[in-house]
C-alpha cells in the first residue's frame, strides 16, 4: 500500500507536549495520527465523543466537590481512602 502525505496545523507549544507524551508511549507523532485515523475507518466513526461541554464545566465541578464533601464525611469509604495516600 503507497502513503501518502498530509499537512497539519498545530500550535508549538501543543505539538512538543504531545510528541513528549508519545515518546513515553513509545510512539511518535505520525505513528499517533495514523492509528487515529485508522480507527476513525475501521469504527466509521470518532475513537473519542467529542463534545462543545468540557469535563470541567459547572456541573461536573459541583458533583466532585459533593464526592469530595461526602468522601471527608465518611459516607463514602472507597474514595475516602484514595484520598488519604
């Protein structure tokens, strides 16, 4: 099978931060983008859900501070317990 080349737009500082992280994984960027795309054909669909609402949004800020509060309560013990190492 040929390859062929494409040409991708990312700031500095983002392209370093994730070659950095790949490296750690053992892969590199192209590698990275590669597998991406392959998944995207093989599912015919995203890998990921993307999503306008980032994790940390208003509401998901409350439910964690609600698991923290119940965590130092006691009231939930497995969490309780990750939180005290």
């Amino acid at each position: 099978m040929s390859s062929t080349h494409i040409h991708v737009r990312i700031d500095e500082d983002t392209k370093i931060q994730a070659q950095q992280v790949l490296g750690d994984m053992g892969l590199d960027l192209s590698t990275a983008i590669n597998m991406f795309i392959k998944q995207i054909v093989r599912n015919r669909s995203f890998p990921f859900l993307p999503s306008a609402d980032p994790f940390f949004n208003e509401n998901n800020i409350a439910h964690l501070v609600a698991v923290k509060a119940d965590a130092e309560a006691g009231r939930n013990m497995i969490i309780h317990d990750l939180l005290e190492d």
